[in-house]
C-alpha cells in the first residue's frame, strides 16, 4: 500500500492507459444511431449572405437534416453568450450579437453558416459540398490597429469606429506628473502576435437527446458553463441537461469557452432524435477555435536619477476578432492588470486598453490569458531601458525588485510572499551567466551572433477561489474523489490522488478520480488560470480534514476512549499518547460494518482564502546566423518560485511544454491574413509549429517561498512557462544584434525578419 505526501516525484498514473491507446476522447466514443455532422463556413471573410441554396444538399443520399442560421431564428437563441466590460466613461461596451449560424452577414472567414447531418460523415461531406452560398463582398479590415482608422470598414453597427472598449485603470495625471519630472523616459512600441492553440486533441462534440434528457460530451476545461448556456439557448430546465467531459487532449485556454458547433448538435440532435457528433479537422479548427494575442502596445517608463522606476503607462489596442468571445473583454484588460507592473516597486501607472473588432477568427484565452501579453510588455520595457541606459539589464532589475511582502502593487493585488533576488541570484548561476562572453566568442569564431536575455516574470493565479471536493470510501476498497476541475492532460489523475493519500494516509492506488461530469458533480470551478492544483488541492485537504472531525466521536468508541482523546497522525486515528491506533480504512471498514453510511464519505466546498503569485527567472541564449537571418535558442534556463512543490515532475514537465509555446510564439508561429481577409496560415503547412530541434534541453530549477494564499503553500504552475518564454527569447535576441545596430525586433523572429532587420542596417552603413 503506497502512501504520498507532499514533494513526491511520482510518476503519473493516467499515462499507462495513454500510451497504449486506453483513452477515452470525444473522437473514441460511439453512440448507437449515432449521426454526423459537417458544417458550412464562411469563405469570405466580410459579406452579405445574398442567398443560400441548401436544395441539392437536402435530397443527397443519407442526409437527415440541414440548417440554416434562418432554421434556428426563432426556433432557438441563436446566438452565443458574451460578457460585458465598462469603458473608462462608465458605459458598457459593445456587445454585437454573434449567431451559432450566420444570418445576413458573415464577418470572418471560418465563421458557421449551415450544418449537414448524416447517416455518415463522408455522406454529410458530399452534401455540404453542394450547399452554394451566394455572398455580397464588403470591404475586409484585418490588421489591428488599422481597424480603428479613419474609414477603416466597419463590422457592427453597434460598434462605430470597429470599436468594442475603451477601458482604463490607474491615475493618468498622476503618471503625467511623474513623466514630466523624470530624469529619463524611455517608450517601447510591441507587437504581440496572433497564434492559435492547436491542442493535440482538435475539438469536438456528441449531442444526445433521448426524448427526455439531453447529454452532450465535449472536450473542455470545465462542463457546467456549457451545462447553463445549453439550458438557456435550447429552453431546457437545467434538470434535463447533462454535460460530460471524458479524457481531453489539450486546451490551453481555448477549451474552456463555449462554441457554435456545440449549440448547433445539441439542436439538431433534438430535432432528428438520434446522437450527432462532429469532430474538428485541423484546418477548421485553426480557421474558427479561438486565436490568441494579437495586441499593438506602446509602453513608456519613466526613471529617477537613481534609475528606479517612477511611472508606467501602458497603452494597448487589442483586437477581439469579429465577434466578441465569452472571456475576450478581460484578457487585454483586467486580467492583464494583474502583473502590469511585474516584480517592480513602482506605485504609479496607467493602463488603457482599447478593443478592436476586425475581419478576424475571435480571440480569447491562450496559455496565461492576459498576463504573458503584460509580462511581455513589461520585461521588453525594462531589458529596452537597461540598453538605452547603458546599465547591465539584470542590475536595473534588482535596482526596482519588490523586497518588502507582504505587497499591495499599483494595480491592486496582494502579493503575499516572494524572493526575488534569492531566485535570480541561483538563476544567474544555474545559467552560467559569469561564462556568457567566452560562449558569445565561441559564437563569433563560428560566424553567429550571441545574445542573452532575461525575464523575471509574475503571475497571478485566476479562476474561483471556491472549489469543491467530494470524498466516497466503496465497499470493495476504492476511494472515489470528486473534483470541480478537469484534466486537460496535466496529469490530475496522479497530483489529486497524492493530495489525499498524503493527507488521510490511504493507499494511493485505490483512489479513482471523478471529473467532468455535471450530474455527479453539482458545480466546479474548472480548469484555468492555473488555479487547479492550488484550489482543487486546498479543496481536497478541506474535505478531508472535515471528514477525519467527522470520524474523530466513532473512532473514539471503537478505541473506548472518548472524541477528545483522538488524535490523527500519519493516516491513523491514534489515543493520544499510547500506541493504540486505527487505520482510516480499518474506521472505513467498521462503520460500514456497523451501518454507518454518513460516515463512508464527505462533501466539501472550500474557500481559498487569497492567490498565489508564482515567479521565477528565465535566462535564455540565442545564436543568430546573420546571412541566413535563423534565430536558434541554444540555452535556456529556469528557476521558479512555486512554494511548495506537490510533484515535481509535473511541475516540471508543466514548465517545459509553456516555454516550448513561447519559443514557439517567438520564433515561428503567426497567423496570417491577406488583404482580402483570407487565413494563409490555415493548414500546418503554413503555420509554423515549433519542433523538436527548435528547443534546447530546458533544466528546471525550483526555489520555494511558500505562499501564505493557501493551507498548502502552494503556487500554480501551469502557465508560469509561457509568460516567461516570450520576453527571455526577445530579449535574447535583441541582445545578439544590438552591437550590429538593430534597435528593434518583433514576434515571430522568423529567418526572413531577422534577415531583413540585418540587413537594413547594413544598407544603411553602406
């Protein structure tokens, strides 16, 4: 019987049925009667949908319906649900209606405009390659900034100018004082690219409506906001909706909103009264999942004579696509606040952030949803101020660090706890800072250019700070735990079983975990954020403390001493001060003996009580070939500050995935758009994925604070990776040219950019 607490580097237990093709995805189940469903999309990107011929489509062997945008007006809330933001004025943004089919305009190429169901999917194929779609071509606006020019078309009415939000946070005339009497200011203009998610897992959805209930199973990062917008947009009691997840394959944020596709077979399966499913194709999903990014910043410090920071503005415009997706209006905004001024002691700041709507697959939440984009700003700005100061980039930061916590930063969170110089200090030298210029000459003999970049970044865990646990104790021994998030592939199965083999002491591989499922779990907080592990364990060590309390007055009687003389140590209910114990599965085994049945289980909702802050140093080199203009990252370091570390495997291995999809944003991701609207980078032909040569080896350092936030000490860790990585590489880079006279760079640093920011400046020379 195996027995964890905390620090244990187990192995995940999941993995044994993954790698041998055990699990269970959307795509593996199969309902009886089961039919399948193809949907029509926008091959404009901005038009008039003059007519659309769905005649040949109706007739075609084994097709069982067809819809249209037109079919469900009226007969269902044909829209998706959208969140409101205030402008700075104290207004409500514009919050444009955004169909589940099309109706009189498509606004972006992808957009859903009719469904084909069929006995099969290659019959609902052929039929929805006979629906013509007759468009009115309108002028197409898909760059971000140019969306708010003058003249620039226009997608909604509602929204004059393409503009969703103005919104605004901190003292602007305060920052304007300060600016006024700085001894040195420094601006930076950043682009933050467009990228998709591309999770392993493509999305999909089985709809099942049995006469009575409906039970829709979809790939997500949470079931029980899909669960309420399927009630309300079909008119169901919540009662008659079940919602499921089974094994999901990645999500990284773009999993956890509702979609079209999910709505629409939930209808149709109503309709026909057979299961519909429908599975994404690569290129679909990267043509209409949710994008991420795709921000144009100008930043500005301004510095004392001492060079400590005094003032930040930050001024964004970040494009929402050309509708408005559930979590949009708060990435670019509130979420993004959180870290705005990073792990630097500076009070006074203003932050304005203005969202755009354009011709354009909408945004979202990708891996640290608002605070890479802030990290990014923030580190780029101060690496830019070192160099235009002449200072050594990792002393203007210590000169600026936060030493004092617990610490209330200019935009109002709490950092409770933190060393900073402590994890730089063993960053600089995990990362051989000290041997950097022998590596930089070793690079020159060869032809490169060398750089090394820093980021020191902070994050903010997001998400509901209330999660719930449930415990049940079986009669063959198992031990069901019932949680509120939901693996997306981080390996749940494993950390949750330690957090309550740790604290109850049970044998671990007894403990079955149950997610994702609406009717079994009442509510749950979900997976993002990097919120799972901390409230999801608090949760569990909440309910299991609740339960050994609960146990405390029948252990007593079975040991015939009374409540007050039970102790619990090491997973056995022991009489204070003699060796006299029971086991929890001998207490399990008696109550249930004896018929007590409250006693084989516990329910608990736990409140964490604050938010962990995790931060860390990330050291990165690059060699840049300046004739073929190929960025290479040859060295990358991290240490982290996570508190207490619950396994540090997956930690670990959480860290390396999120500085992969960094370097990935970095260096060769992007989505692009032509004039007309049309994605060029819609297959992976096209857009860049990073491999496996585009990654060093990435050694993962770990130097704990615990965090007060939480009974564990825990600090997530899920996304620290990639609001890390971006800034680390730039700034690597940034580094390697400088001396050649490159002032500027930008994500993607792809070989034809570098070549070409090179290659100015030789023309210039010349």
């Amino acid at each position: 019987m195996a027995k964890f607490g905390v620090s244990q580097p187990v192995k995940r237990v999941e993995d044994a049925r993954f790698l041998r093709g055990k699990g269970a995805y959307v795509e593996d189940m199969a309902l009886p009667g089961e039919a399948r469903a193809v949907f029509v999309r926008a091959t404009v990107a901005h038009g008039e949908i003059v007519a659309i011929d769905t005649a040949a489509a109706v007739e075609a062997e084994g097709v069982l319906a067809v819809y249209t945008g037109a079919d469900l007006d009226g007969a269902i809330d044909n829209s998706l649900d959208t969140a409101p933001i205030k402008n700075r004025d104290g207004s409500t943004c514009a919050l444009p209606r955004r169909p589940l089919l099309a109706t009189g305009r498509v606004r972006h190429v992808g957009e859903p405009v009719a469904v084909v169901i069929a006995e099969t999917l290659a019959a609902a194929k052929d039929a929805a390659e006979m629906i013509v779609v007759d468009y009115a071509d309108l002028p197409v606006v898909t760059d971000t900034a140019e969306a708010l020019h003058a003249g620039a078309p226009e997608l909604h009415p509602e929204a004059p100018g393409n503009l969703c939000f103005d919104w605004g946070m901190g003292d602007e005339a305060q920052v304007e004082a300060a600016f006024a009497k700085a001894a040195r200011v420094v601006s930076l203009d950043l682009v933050n690219n467009r990228v998709v998610a591309n999770p392993m897992e493509t999305r999909g959805v089985i709809a099942n409506w049995d006469g009575a209930r409906l039970h829709v199973f979809a790939n997500g990062q949470g079931p029980w906001d899909l669960k309420g917008e399927l009630s309300r947009k079909l008119g169901l009691d919540e009662a008659k909706v079940r919602v499921t997840h089974p094994d999901v394959g990645g999500g990284f944020g773009m999993k956890a909103v509702n979609y079209p596709e999910q709505l629409v077979c939930a209808y149709a399966s109503i309709q026909i009264g057979r299961p519909v499913k429908w599975i994404s194709e690569r290129a679909e999903g990267i043509a209409s999942d949710s994008m991420g990014r795709d921000h144009v910043t100008r930043a500005q410090a301004a510095f004392d004579a001492d060079m400590k920071l005094t003032a930040v503005r930050v001024d964004c415009v970040a494009a929402m696509g050309a509708y408005l997706s559930p979590f949009a209006v708060y990435i670019p905004s509130v979420l993004a606040s959180k870290v705005l001024t990073g792990v630097y002691d500076v009070q006074t700041y203003f932050f304005g952030v203005k969202g755009v709507f354009s011709n354009t697959t909408p945004t979202d939440a990708y891996r640290g949803a608002g605070r890479p984009e802030a990290i990014y700003v923030i580190e780029r700005l101060m690496d830019y101020a070192a160099r235009e100061m002449g200072v050594d980039p990792v002393d203007l930061r210590r000169r600026n660090f936060i030493r004092e916590f617990p610490y209330v930063s200019a935009t109002g969170e709490t950092y409770d706890v933190g060393d900073f110089d402590r994890v730089l200090d063993r960053a600089m030298v995990e990362a051989d800072v000290a041997g950097f210029a022998a590596r930089k000459a070793e690079s020159a003999k060869a032809g490169k250019l060398r750089g090394l970049g820093l980021c020191y970044y902070i994050e903010s865990i997001l998400g509901d700070q209330n999660e719930t646990t449930e415990i049940k104790f079986l009669e063959d021994g198992a031990i069901e735990l019932y949680v509120g998030t939901q693996s997306n592939g981080q390996g749940h199965e494993t950390v949750f079983a330690q957090f309550l083999s740790g604290r109850l002491g049970v044998p671990f591989e007894n403990i079955r975990l149950v997610q994702g499922d609406t009717d079994l779990i009442a509510h749950g907080g979900g997976t993002g954020g990097s919120r799972s592990v901390t409230m999801q364990g608090s949760s569990i060590w909440g309910a299991a403390d609740a339960w050994v309390e609960k146990v405390k007055p029948f252990a007593g009687e079975e040991l015939e001493v009374s409540a007050a003389d039970v102790e619990f140590v090491e997973g056995a209910f022991r009489v204070a001060g003699t060796d006299r114990a029971l086991d929890v599965m001998e207490v399990v085994a008696r109550a249930r003996a004896k018929g007590h049945g409250e006693l084989l289980g516990e329910r608990r909702e736990t409140v964490t009580p604050g938010r962990s802050y995790p931060n860390g140093a990330h050291f990165c080199e690059v060699e840049i070939d300046p004739d073929t203009g190929v960025t290479q990252v040859v060295k990358y370091t991290v240490v982290d500050d996570f508190g207490v570390l619950m396994n540090p495997i997956l930690a670990e291995g959480q860290v390396h995935g999120g500085v992969v999809q960094g370097l990935g944003q970095a260096l060769c991701e992007h989505v692009v758009y032509d004039e007309d609207g049309q994605l060029v980078s819609a297959t992976f032909m096209d857009y860049a994925m990073p491999r496996a040569g585009d990654a060093p080896m990435i050694p993962f350092h770990h130097e704990g604070v615990p965090s007060t936030a939480n009974v564990i000490g825990m600090k997530g860790c899920g996304e620290a990776g990639t609001v890390g990585a971006c800034a680390a590489v730039v700034n690597a880079a940034l580094d390697a040219v400088w001396e050649a006279g490159v002032r500027h760079v930008d994500m993607p640093m792809t070989p034809l950019r570098m070549w070409g920011w090179l290659n100015a400046v030789r023309r210039e020379a010349a």
